[in-house]
C-alpha cells in the first residue's frame, strides 16, 4: 500500500466515524424516547461483544500441546476476577492483556 493510499484509508474511516457518531444524534435527538429495539440493542449489545471476543481468542487454543492453553486460560481468569472484583471493563481487560502478553513473552 503505498503512503498515498494509507492517508486516503485513514481519512476515509476517520471520516466514517465521525459520521456514524452524528447521525446517531440526527436519528435519536435528545429528549426523545429511542425506540424498544434501540434500547434491547444497548442492553444486549456489550454482553454478545464480550462472547465473541472470547470465541475468537479462544478458538485457536491447543490444549494438547505446549503450552497446554495456560497463557490464555490465566489470562482469562485474571480478566474475570478482576472485573468481578472491580467492576472496571478497561482495567479489567488491560490487566487480561498484560497477564497473556507476559505470560505469552516469558514461556
């Protein structure tokens, strides 16, 4: 890809994004109720986010040979417990990713 392309890939999903954030205010001004659905989505939204995270880290794991699975399974419980215990998501996930990235580096 040449620089030329990456600066247009770039300013296109920039772009894209900032679209996305306003248009969500077109369609759902404030002090207007957003319909049922809209509200279910945001309800059930980060939960089904979070399940295919884990089906995506998880569905490459080996654990019939070294290294047994462990990297991700610490990590995993690591990520888990400190969200039970914290109720923080961002900590929670970046303490995850530390543990395996160490883990991962260090075996």
């Amino acid at each position: 890809m040449t620089e030329l392309q990456m600066v247009i890939t770039v300013a296109i999903v920039a772009l894209t994004t900032i679209f996305t954030r306003i248009i969500s205010f077109l369609i759902f001004p404030p002090g207007k109720q957003a319909p049922p659905f809209i509200l279910f989505i945001g309800k059930a939204l980060p939960a089904s986010v979070m399940g295919m995270l884990m089906v995506y880290t998880f569905k490459d794991t080996v654990v019939l040979s070294y290294p047994y699975g462990i990297p991700e399974i610490v990590a995993f419980l690591v990520t888990a417990l400190l969200h039970l215990w914290k109720r923080k998501m961002l900590i929670s996930i970046a303490a995850g990713t530390i543990t395996y990235m160490l883990i991962v580096q260090n075996i």
